[in-house]
C-alpha cells in the first residue's frame, strides 16, 4: 500500500529554508512528563538513528526548558498509559547548522499527532489506550481535525483492528517501519507529540494492583459521544426497535476462556426474560456487525475480556453481565464495570462468578501466556492447583492469575439467574431511559443570617437565601438547599437539608457565640452546586 503523504505540494525551497533559519520549535502543556502534550514546528525524525531530532537555531523555542531534568526520566509519556518506562518519549538535540552535512529532509505538510499505541492487539487495550485518547485530544487542538496523520511510533504492525484507527481521520495512519520509506530524515511541519489521559478510567497495576484510576475525569456523555462518532464512521444506524423486539447479545469467545454450555445458558436467557437471544464472537462476525447488534441490545452477557469494551455501544438502561472463571474475584479486575458505572453511562452491571470448581475446566499444559503452569516449580503448581481465589498481584505475568483466567466454564444456571434477579433492580428497558440532566445549581444568592438571644440558655439563628440564578431557566424535579452551621473554634458542624429557603435554627445554638454558616443547593439528591459565601453570625 502506498504510504503517500500528501496531494498538497508545498514550496520545499521555503520549508527548507525556515528548517534551517528558524529550527525547531517547540511548546508544551503540562507541569510534569505524565500530563504534558508537546507541539512542534519542525521537528524531525531521523529513521537511521530511529530518533526524533530538535534542530537548535537563533529562534527556536524550547517550552518547557528542563535542561538535563528532560531525562528524569522524559520529557513526556507517549502513550496514555501512566508513567510506563517503555513508553517514554525525548528527541536529541543537533544544532541547525547540521543540516548542511545531513541527508535531505522529507517534509510531511499534514499536521501530525505523534504517539504510541499500547496494545494494539487488544480490543480492551486499543478503544481505551488508544481511539478514545486519540479522539478527545485532537478534540483538544482544533488543527488535529479530519485531514490529520496519526503516526504510531510503537514500532509494532498494523495489529488485529488496524481499521478502526483508520476511522480517526481520512489519512492513512503511518506505523514507526513505514517512516524509513520517505527518507533518512523527515520533518513533520507541525506535529503534536502525546496522548491526554483525562479519557482514561483503568489502570493495568504495573504499580499497584489493577483497579479503576484514582481521579478519573470522564463521565459517560463522552464516551457516548465517542461511540456516537465511531458508530457514524462505521455508518451503523439504530433504527427504532418495534415494541416487543427485545434482545440479549451473549459476546462469545471461541478460542479460550469459553463458555461450555452456551446452548443452555442462551436458553434460559430466553425463558427467563421471555427475549430472543443472539451470540456474536469477534471470530465470525466484522466489528461493524457486532456494534449495531449491541448498539439496539438490551443485554450483554459475557466473559470477562477484552471484548467486553464493546458494552460502550449499548444504549441506555441495558446491562453488563460479566462472567469470571474459578477463583478470579470479580471485584479485583473491574475494567468493564468501572466503564458501565461511569455517571451518565446508565448501564446496569452484574457480575458472576463461577464457584464450582468441578465445573472448570484448567490448562495446564498450554504455554505460560495462556496461563499453562508445567513450567513452574512442582510445589509451585500444587499451590496453583489447591488456591480458591487469585490474590492480588501486579501485572502482567502472574502465573497464577493466567491460570485461572484462561479457564474455561460450565455456567451454573440456577446461580447464573439468580444472581441476576437480584442484582437488576429493574428488568433492563431502553425505551424509559433518556438522560438524566447534568446541570448543577449555581450557588445560592443574598444569603443573609439574623440572630436573637432569648434568655440566658437560648438563642435563635434565622438564615435565609435566594434560589440558584441559573434555577429559573430549569425544569428540577427536587430542589434541596444544605445548610451548615459550625461554632466557630469548633472542627465540627451540624449539617441540614432543607427543601424551603428559610429556616430558624434554636436546638444547639447558644447565645453570645460566633456561628459559620455554609448553605448551597442541591438538584434532585445529588446534583451538588457550591456553597455560597460563609456568613458569621453571632447570637
Ligand atoms: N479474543 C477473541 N476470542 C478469543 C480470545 C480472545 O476474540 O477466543 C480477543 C479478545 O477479545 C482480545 C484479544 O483477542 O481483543 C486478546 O485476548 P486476551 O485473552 O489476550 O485478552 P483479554 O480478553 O483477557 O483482555
């Protein structure tokens, strides 16, 4: 395939020319390498040497200047996986004048987002490292729009969904072996170097174990959105369902992990929520097929895995249903839930969990990284063997864990049910489940405290406030105001709702004593606004 950079001819002689007059430039966001995003003018990459080189001259721009702190350990993390010694990214530095003596540059004309994928063998892996990364930092610098190259410098092949990079922009994306075809050395005109992690909402426990991040920063509206945007590249349309045309898709795996009684678990499926089912299984069906068959879905029922990303493209009020082998604790490896519990994702998720050891099936005899264990120590295997739960533990080689993992399952159906009439508070409806609103209060207006002493022992303290500004342009289903009241001095406070905007307060409050009083509203329990200015009263 041709790896063509672009229709557009640009003047050589001039980008030549303000290579070697201006050098390289460069500006960065971010205080530290874990948050930094870098663009550049003129930054150029030399295949021989497989580096990135900063051309210094008498106007360029190097922001931020860490001097040697570039290498503590770099400048920057190249893919959206925190602080991944693999994945760091720097350039080396030559001075303009090295041109003269270098081989000719190749310019790319397109404005580049430079980056490392992380797996790309993995769906799991490629929509949260990667596409979702990708998608909301070009959102983030308008220059990165649809005409965009994508470079992934991992240095891997295309890996087994190349096609949805391809979805990001209407370039071809170019992989780290295809940059040594345009030359020994290539300069981008303007590039962007690094991922935004604010997508992100797993980490992989290369430091502690595996678990949801600890600030995570997205809500479901942008994921949807992102599915929305995939979807449409995909030309996938959810048309209306008929009433009655409910369905549940049971995502299959067909090379490991299996499902042993498929058949049967299908059926009771069917009997139990009187809905049809189907299977899909990423071996047999296109991806494309898969999203619109659970884009309309009202259930998905799965093993744990990496195809289970793909619950981003239910609609609203569907369910995860997430199935884990012998001895793996589902609350130790949340990635799936963690997505569909995300505000605003509005999925139901179950997980269950396969207690019957006689109904597993182990392998042994495979290799290590599809969890065989023969290579082990005997007593190292025994204790494998004898162990009913997976301790917690690092990624990514922990034998024991690839053992149980890589299980394959009898599903337990008078268990598997149960599990789920108790776990879904509401049988799984879509046509009930729009948005709920995401607006908060404004904080509350012209707070005002009075105070009155009644006698020795008692005292009274009025306050009183006006609605939110932004309230009257809403239609809220509950308004609740929140009040605090602390002595002052004191490290504790009282705490009230209050659903009117007045309230006379005389339990706890003492004459001739300083009370701080903190009132803001809330939308419909939680929907917390902040609080207005504190107000001093004294009684
Ligand atoms: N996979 C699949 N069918 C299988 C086993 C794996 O489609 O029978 C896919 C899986 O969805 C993932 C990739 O192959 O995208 C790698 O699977 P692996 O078991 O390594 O990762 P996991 O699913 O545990 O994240």
């Amino acid at each position: 395939q041709s790896q063509e950079l672009s229709h557009v001819r640009i003047d050589y002689h001039a980008a030549l020319l303000a290579l070697q007059e201006q050098g390289t430039r460069m500006v960065c966001t971010g205080k530290m390498h874990t948050d930094r995003i870098c663009r550049f003018d003129y930054l150029c990459y030399c295949s021989e040497a497989e580096e990135f080189i900063f051309f210094h001259s008498n106007a360029s721009v190097m922001l931020p200047n860490l001097g040697p702190r570039r290498f503590q350990p770099a400048l920057l993390d190249l893919s959206s996986v925190e602080d991944h010694n693999t994945q760091y990214f720097n350039f080396l530095e030559l001075p303009a004048a090295a041109l003269k003596y270098m081989p000719k540059p190749v310019f790319v004309p397109d404005v580049t987002l430079i980056l490392n994928r992380f797996n790309a063998d993995n769906l799991m892996h490629i929509f949260h490292d990667d596409l979702l990364p990708i998608f909301y930092t070009m959102q983030q610098y308008t220059d990165l729009d649809d005409e965009a190259r994508l470079v992934f410098m991992e240095g891997w092949g295309e890996g087994s969904h190349f096609d949805l990079y391809r979805l990001l922009s209407s370039k071809q994306p170019l992989l780290k072996e295809h940059l040594r075809n345009f030359g020994k050395l290539m300069c981008f005109t303007k590039s962007y170097v690094g991922l935004s992690k604010m997508t992100t909402w797993y980490q992989y426990g290369f430091v502690q174990p595996q678990g949801p991040k600890a600030n995570i920063l997205v809500s479901g509206n942008e994921i949807r959105q992102f599915a929305s945007f995939i979807m449409d590249r995909l030309n996938i349309t959810t048309k209306e369902r008929p009433e009655g045309d409910d369905y549940i898709v049971v995502f299959s795996r067909t090379s490991n992990r299996l499902i042993l009684n498929e058949a049967e678990l299908l059926l009771s499926l069917a009997q139990e929520y009187k809905m049809r089912t189907v299977t899909v299984s990423l071996e047999e069906q296109t991806f494309a097929s898969i999203v619109q068959l659970i884009s309309a879905a009202s259930m998905l029922v799965s093993m744990h895995g990496a195809q289970l990303i793909t619950s981003m493209f239910l609609p609203r009020g569907a369910a995860v249903i997430e199935l884990f082998p012998y001895a793996v604790n589902p609350e130790q490896y949340t990635p799936y839930k963690t997505l569909a519990s995300l505000p605003g994702m509005d999925l139901q998720y179950i997980a269950w969990r396969n207690t019957i050891e006689e109904n597993s099936v182990a392998y042994p005899d495979r290799p290590w990284d599809q969890g065989g264990i023969t290579h082990l120590e005997k007593e190292e295997q025994e204790r494998i063997l004898a162990s009913k739960e997976v301790q917690r533990h690092l990624c990514c080689r922990n034998p024991e864990w690839l053992f149980r993992i890589y299980q394959d399952t009898i599903v337990n159906i008078p268990s598997f049910l149960e599990v789920l009439r108790d776990g879904l508070k509401i049988k799984p409806n879509l046509k009930k489940s729009k948005p709920v609103s995401v607006v908060h209060p404004g904080r509350v207006r012209h707070p005002k405290c009075q105070t009155s002493v009644q006698a020795a022992h008692e005292a009274k303290l009025s306050v009183s406030w006006q609605i939110p500004w932004n309230l009257k342009y809403l239609k809220v289903r509950e308004v609740k105001y929140e009040v605090w009241i602390q002595e002052q001095g004191e490290n504790t406070y009282m705490p009230y709702i209050l659903p009117q905007q007045n309230y006379t307060f005389s339990e706890n409050i003492k004459p001739f004593t300083t009370y701080l009083v903190w009132v803001r509203c809330i939308f419909n329990k939680n929907l917390l606004g902040p609080f207005a200015d504190v107000l001093i009263c004294k009684t």
